[in-house]
C-alpha cells in the first residue's frame, strides 16, 4: 500500500470512533470513504443504517451487510463522514473530485456534525490549486460556462461524465479563492447550476487527517 494509502485508511478508522450507537450515519464518497466503508462492515451491528452520498458508495455499503436508509425517510443525522479533495485549517473544502457534490452538500446540511477524513496531501493553504467542480443542468452547459469566464475562471466539460443525478459537471480552473463563502454563494446563484463543489458555509466540523506518523485531528 502506498504511503497516501495508508494515511487514508488512518484517517478513516479513526473516524470509527465517532459512531453513535443504533443510529443512522451519513456516508460520502471516494477512495478514502472506501477505506472508512470497508472498516464499517466490521462494525456494522453498531449502527442501524446508512444515507449514501452516492451510488458508488451505496453498492459498497450493501456489500458489506449495512441496511441503506433513504434520507427522506430519517430526520437530521448525528453525523456525516466523507473525504475532501481540499481541506483548509478552518475547515473549509473543495470536494466533489468524485462527481458526487450534490448529494454530499445535502446530507452535511442534514447532519449535525461533519466529520471530513482526508491524507494530508489534502490540507492546504488557501482553497482552489483543485479545480472547483460545479453541477450543471445539461441545457445550461455553455451559458454558466461563460458566467464562470465572467468571474474569471476557466471551466473545462468533465467529459463523458453524468453524476447520479442525471447533470453534467463543469471544472473550474484557475480561481483565486479568496472569499470561499462568497464565491461558493455567487456559483450558485448562478441560473442553471445545481450545486458547487466549496463547503465554505457548511464545512467539515472535524478534520481527521491521516499522515506518516498518525491521525491529526483539526476542530
Ligand atoms: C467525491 C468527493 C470526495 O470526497 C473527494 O473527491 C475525495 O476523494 P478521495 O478520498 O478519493 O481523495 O468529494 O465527490
């Protein structure tokens, strides 16, 4: 296993600790979220069920004997566990490497606390070295990719890509992320995108982040 591996899976187990008993948890997506799936089948009699934050992770919550929970059909959630593709010391992210932002934005509003688990590859300074993802609705394509040129950004069509919820996504490149909450505000407000990538105005509320020598631990 590769030392960003390693650190991965680190991060992720030690988010085992943050299980409420009996409870239904919020489960993200991506490599390091894999780790923390594979972990949970062990533990799986603990809780009562998981909300997935995408098919991906849903096919791999089944595989391993925990009962799927429709976030319809539950009310807030103690906790939401998902990796970041960026991660900042106030705890402010860029996610969505894997597609599924969207879903991953509306089960960390829906929880109570965000447990964001990540190698330390992840943390840096300011956000936006990692292009933005943004989710588009097909038809608006090019109108919110000349918006986001307006803003001064350079989007690129993640080809061949749809996320599971039937969109298109739009990277953006080479934005200086300043103010994150503005801009995660302003992407949205623009017509036709569905949800962007910053988790600046709900971030993670706890960073575990997986290095060489251990877990560290940031909120
Ligand atoms: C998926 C995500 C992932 O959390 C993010 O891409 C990090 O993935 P990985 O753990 O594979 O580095 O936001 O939409």
């Amino acid at each position: 296993m590769s030392k960003q591996d390693l650190a991965k899976q680190r991060a992720a187990e030690a988010a085992l600790e943050f299980l409420p008993d009996g409870e239904v948890i919020g489960v993200g997506t991506g490599s390091t979220v894999n780790y923390f799936i594979d972990c949970l089948g062990a533990a799986r009699q603990r809780i009562a069920g998981a909300v997935a934050s995408s098919v991906a992770s849903a096919e791999k919550l089944a595989a391993q004997g925990i009962e799927l929970v429709e976030l319809n059909s539950v009310g807030t959630l103690s906790i939401y566990i998902d990796g970041a593709d960026e991660a900042t010391q106030h705890r402010q992210l860029i996610k969505g490497g894997g597609g599924a932002l969207t879903r991953e934005k509306i089960i960390a509003a829906a929880s109570r606390k965000f447990v964001c688990i990540a190698d330390e590859s992840k943390l840096v300074g300011r956000l936006g070295t990692f292009p933005v993802p943004v989710e588009v609705i097909p038809m608006a394509r090019s109108y919110v990719a000349r918006q986001i040129v307006a803003l001064g950004g350079r989007p690129t069509y993640r080809a061949g890509f749809v996320t599971d919820n039937g969109n298109i996504i739009l990277d953006i490149h080479g934005m200086d992320i300043l103010e994150p909450t503005q801009l995660e505000q302003t992407l949205n407000n623009i017509a036709g995108v569905v949800s962007n990538g910053l988790f600046a105005a709900r971030g993670a509320d706890l960073l575990l982040i997986g290095t060489s020598d251990g877990v560290r631990r940031i909120g």
